[in-house]
C-alpha cells in the first residue's frame, strides 16, 4: 500500500523524508514524491517509477527544508503517473498533502467541490479531493480546516497535510489507514510504518483510529475526533533497523526463510514454562470465558488465511470446539452468526490488512470476543483486539509472507492446546507428546534449510513452467494452498491448489504431458489415497513432485522426485511442509528473473478493501 513520511524539525527534511519512503519499500508502490517548504513556497515534486528516479531528480536542485511530507504511491484510483503521484496541492498551491487509503465518498465530495465552488482537478485521484476540501474550509488554522475536511470523508486514510502559511508545523490524521509519530528533540516524524523512523528515534506516538495529530518540532499533540487533546503514552520500539536488513542474503524472502527457525522457537518457547505449560501473555481467557464459547470463527486473508485452516484443524482436533474458517472480504458480507458466545480469531502479519480489521470490527460490533495473532506490535488489528498473540517473526519485509506463517502455525497450536487443558479435553500424555514434537521443530527445520539441493535441481527443471498443480489430503489441502501462493505471487506461474481426492470431478481434465504437480502426502492415515491419486496423474503425464516424512520410501516409486521432511506427527507437519515448497518458489522465481521481494501488483500490507 502507499506509504506516507512527513518530518519537522533541524534536519534537512528532504533527506529524513527520502530515507523514511525507502524503509516504506516494502509496501509495494509505483510513484513517489515529495513537498518542501522552501523560501515561505510549497515545492512539489512527483514522479512516476521507483524512488531512485525522485532521488536523481532531486539531487541537482540540493534542497535544504526544515519542513516536508513524502509518499509513495500504489494505485488505487488513477493510472501510475506524475499527475496522479501524491502529495497534492491545492490551486493556489499553498496546501499539500500526502494519502494512504482510500477516499470512498471522493467522486459526490469531486462534483462538490468542482460545482459548488468551481475547484480544477489536476489528477484522476480521489486524494486531490481532500487537499482541495481543507483549502475550502481553511481560514488561516491548518488544524482546524483539516478537521472540517475530515468530517466531511469516508472511507480509509491516513493523511499529512503542510500549508506555507503555518510553515511550523505538520497536521496528520488516521482513519483505518496505519500511522505512527517518532518523537525527537526539536524534531518530530510521521510515518505510516516504523522502519521509517527507527534512524531517527525509537520512541514513537502510536495514533489510534479518528485520531488528528498536530506536529511542531517543539511537540506533539492528540485529538480525538471531538477536538479533546488525548495523552498517550510513549511506546520505545526495541526490534533494530538492521534487523530488516537483509544480513547477506540476496533477497529479504530468502533471508527470512532462514530465519524460521528462530522465529518458531521464539513463538514457541516464551510461552512454556519450565513443566511445559502454557502461559499465553496477553490472553485473559479463562475457563468460564471458554465454557460461554459455543463458535469459533478464524478470519483472515491469504497466507494467514492459509495458517487459519491449520489452526481449525487443531482447535478441532485438541480442543473438540467446531471451528469455521473463512477469508476476511467474504465473512464480513456474508451475515455471520455472531454473538457474545462467539470468538474471533484475527490473524494478520501486519495487523493493517483492511479487509481483516473490518471484519474484526463488525465481528466486536455483534458482541464476540475478539483475538487476534500478530506479527507488527501496536499494530490496529492488535490494539483493536481484546486479546493480542503476538508472533515473534520479526520484522517480515519480503511481500510474500513466510516466517509469518510458520510462526502463526506455532501460535495457532498453542492457542489450541491452552483451549484443549481449559476445556479438560486433551489428556496429558496426548498434550506431552504435541508438546515435545512442537519443541523438535526449530533444529527440524533448520536441517531442511540445510539441504537444499533436491529443491534447487527441481526449480531448474521446472522453473520455465507455465502452470503448476498443488494437492493434498487433510491438513495438506492447506499447504497446498500455502504452496501454490507462495508459487504464484513471487514466480507468477499460473499455480493453483486442490483437495486431491477433488481432482477426479473436473480438474484432472488439465492434466497432461508434462504437467508440474506437487503432492503433499505427510498425512499417515491418507497416504495410501496420495498414492492413488500420484497414479492417476502419472498416468496422464504429470511431473509429480511428492513431499513426504524421511523414510516413506512407497513414495518412490511414484512421483518423479522427493522432497523429504523430517520425521514427526502428523498434527505438526506444516511447520516443515511448507518450508520446501517456500524455497521451491523463491528458486523458481529467482530463475525466472522476479523480483522477488516486491512481486509486481502486490503490497507487503493490504490497507485497502
Ligand atoms: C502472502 O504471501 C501475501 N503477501 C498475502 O496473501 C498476505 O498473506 C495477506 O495479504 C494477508 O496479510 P496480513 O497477514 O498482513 O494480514
């Protein structure tokens, strides 16, 4: 999504605001641009393309502003292009503003402003609408004139406004749209993500939705949507810039991959005690709360989505509640049955996907109690929630989510096996064995990442593929799906998913000559039906792919090549299945010549519906 810096203060804000929009990255974006306060002038300067093309423009004219607001565009309302690249200005060009949303009242808000009040519209964005509006409603207090507008908008945003005629300050505004303040001395920062501060200061204002923020480099101050001042307290950011380096590796994917290990252990391991109990911080449940329960719904969008029917699958199997699973942008139109006997399990990376927080409101909003698994601390789906399972990935920058997963399956059985003792349904012996084999998994993994090569010689077989077929059975069907994601989004191979005792009504049709298709057959008790299903395939053509548990060598002697995963029960399987089929992508689409950390079209947060 866009991504917005604004910076007051001693420094020069071109260079702090630069440096903020490329920590912003990550958020996916096809334009960016910039607006100084020069000389008592706004000086606005946008382009379409990477932020390196804004650089080399910028260089030759050697700015120097004590005020500023950046952004990064990717396109919602309006081609990628110079016109429609952010910030705006108003016609006199005494207001900018920079945008993160989606305005979704713009066009009756555009005829407006252009009738009633004869505004010329410069771009085919619904942005420009509100740097026009607080020029309608500007009466010499920028503060003011911003909360006119706002009241006027609907929809998503997160703005940043400067006017020449107040050069001291900036005014901010968050409505669903993520956005944070980095606090300095005699300078202060908005940003719409933490990476864009952390060169700066690690102690940042985290806004809450409605909120208004009015920014001089002596202060900060909050205001609810009553124009009350709010005090909040100072959140100290601990995790490192460097941390979201890519330490060497030559893709943020692949580095973060790597990291799985780590992550798994520390999702895991901070929550057992020494006897192997779980103690969930930041989840109150209590026995009577899970006793009212009579509904679990698990919400969320993609790869989370796809760590959301692992987790059905566990809460099912340990805890004995049914579970419904259901991606965020169906759910929340589909009339839930929602009640205070209800709980909702959010699960989001950053914890800023739209889709995932509206669902997560309307779900609050009928009475269910809300949890939620994220990665981003203080993101809105965390503060938003009554309980918060924090996954301990660390920073996730690659837009094609990977230790986010593994670490959300890790948070998904714990939150089920704390349900399972609440609820006295899982015996000791049965609890100990998930237990240990949850505690195996960190040094299993790390073996995988260590033997790669069968992975490596497969991409560069198949890496020239145009279509690839992902099955399984049971809790595989959901590592497909991961698989066939994660294949899609970085390689853009035409890659889908599908339950394989499916493919004989409809689908085997496709298969042929030459067919890739990966089989995931970790599932013990369905091995067997994998194998007959590999036959079918086989039969037809198809270039099998199987993934299976060290030692099965029955797989042999049908799939074309084997991708082992280290031996372990079949409950915890897509911690280690998934791994290969991460790296199985990430090679394809390195060969392939992607770009593999910010795939085209795709945004690392999905702020808008
Ligand atoms: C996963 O690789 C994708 N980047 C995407 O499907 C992602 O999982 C989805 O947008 C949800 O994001 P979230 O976890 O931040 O809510």
């Amino acid at each position: 999504m866009c991504g917005i810096v604004g910076y007051i203060g001693n420094k020069n804000a071109c260079e702090v605001i630069l440096n903020g929009l490329n920590k912003l990255e990550y958020r996916g974006y096809d334009s960016s641009g910039i607006a100084l306060n020069i000389n008592g002038k706004i000086e606005v300067h946008k382009y379409k393309g990477r932020i390196k093309n804004l650089e080399e423009k910028l260089a030759p004219l050697g700015f120097n502003s004590p005020l500023g607001i950046g952004h990064t565009r990717w396109a919602t309302h309006g081609a990628p292009s110079d016109k429609n690249a952010h910030p705006h200005s108003n016609m006199s060009g005494t207001i900018a503003l920079v945008h993160n949303g989606i305005i979704e009242n713009y066009i009756q808000l555009r005829e407006w402003l252009i009738n009633e009040h004869h505004v010329q519209f410069e771009s085919e964005t619904d942005t420009e609408v509100v740097v026009h509006l607080i020029d309608h409603y500007y009466e010499g207090d920028l503060l003011e004139a911003v909360f006119k507008a706002v009241e006027k908008m609907k929809g998503a945003f997160a703005i940043g406004a400067i006017c020449c005629d107040e050069p001291d300050k900036i005014v901010a505004v968050r409505k669903d749209s993520p956005l944070v303040v980095g606090l300095g001395k005699d300078e202060n920062i908005i940003a719409s993500d933490i990476p864009a501060l952390l060169k700066y200061t690690r102690d940042v204002y985290l806004i809450n939705n409605g909120e208004v923020v009015l920014l001089t480099k002596e202060g900060v101050r909050i205001f609810n949507e009553s124009r009350e001042e709010i005090k909040r307290d100072v959140f100290h950011v601990t995790w490192d810039a460097e941390a979201a380096e890519k330490e060497g590796y030559d893709h943020f994917m692949l580095k973060e991959i790597n990291e799985q290990p780590r992550g798994v252990d520390a999702t895991l391991n901070r929550r057992l005690d020494d006897y192997n109990r779980i103690t969930l911080d930041g989840i109150q449940i209590t026995k009577e709360d899970l006793e009212k329960i009579n509904k679990v719904y698990i919400v969320a969008c993609g790869t989370a989505y796809h760590a959301g029917l692992v987790g059905k699958f566990a809460i099912e199997k340990f805890a004995q509640i049914p579970v419904d699973v259901d991606i965020a942008s169906e759910f929340r139109y589909r009339e839930p049955f929602i009640d205070n006997q209800t709980l909702f399990i959010a699960i989001s990376q950053s914890g800023e996907t739209l889709d995932t927080l509206a669902a997560l409101r309307e779900a609050k909003r009928r009475g269910a109690r809300v949890l939620s698994i994220v990665n981003v601390v203080g993101s809105s789906v965390a503060r938003e929630s009554d309980d918060v399972f924090y996954t301990w990935a660390g920073p996730e920058i690659a837009v094609a989510s990977t230790k986010a997963y593994t670490t959300q399956l890790i948070s998904m059985y714990l939150i089920a096996l704390h349900m399972a003792v609440t609820k006295d349904a899982i015996s000791q012996d049965y609890y100990d064995l998930i237990v240990k084999e949850l505690k195996a998994l960190p040094a299993k993994v790390q073996k995988m990442l260590e033997n790669t090569d069968t992975i490596k010689e497969i991409a560069k077989i198949n890496y020239e593929k145009q279509h690839a077929f992902f099955i399984g059975r049971g809790i595989d069907v959901a590592v497909a799906l991961e698989g066939s994601l994660k294949l899609k989004e970085i390689s853009y191979i035409n890659s889908f998913a599908i339950a394989a005792g499916e493919l004989k009504h409809g689908t085997i049709a496709l298969v042929e000559e030459g067919t890739f298709l990966t089989a995931v057959a970790t599932q013990d008790h369905l091995f067997e039906k994998m194998l007959s299903n590999i036959q079918e395939v086989k039969a037809r053509g198809a270039y099998v792919i199987g993934v299976a548990k060290e030692g099965n060598k029955e797989i042999e002697k049908q799939a074309d090549r084997v991708i082992y995963i280290p031996d372990c029960i079949d409950e915890v399987t897509p911690v280690l299945s998934v791994v290969p089929l991460q790296l199985l992508a990430y090679y394809m689409a390195v060969l392939r010549g992607c770009d593999v950390d910010k795939p085209k079209n795709l945004a690392k947060s999905v702020t808008v519906e």
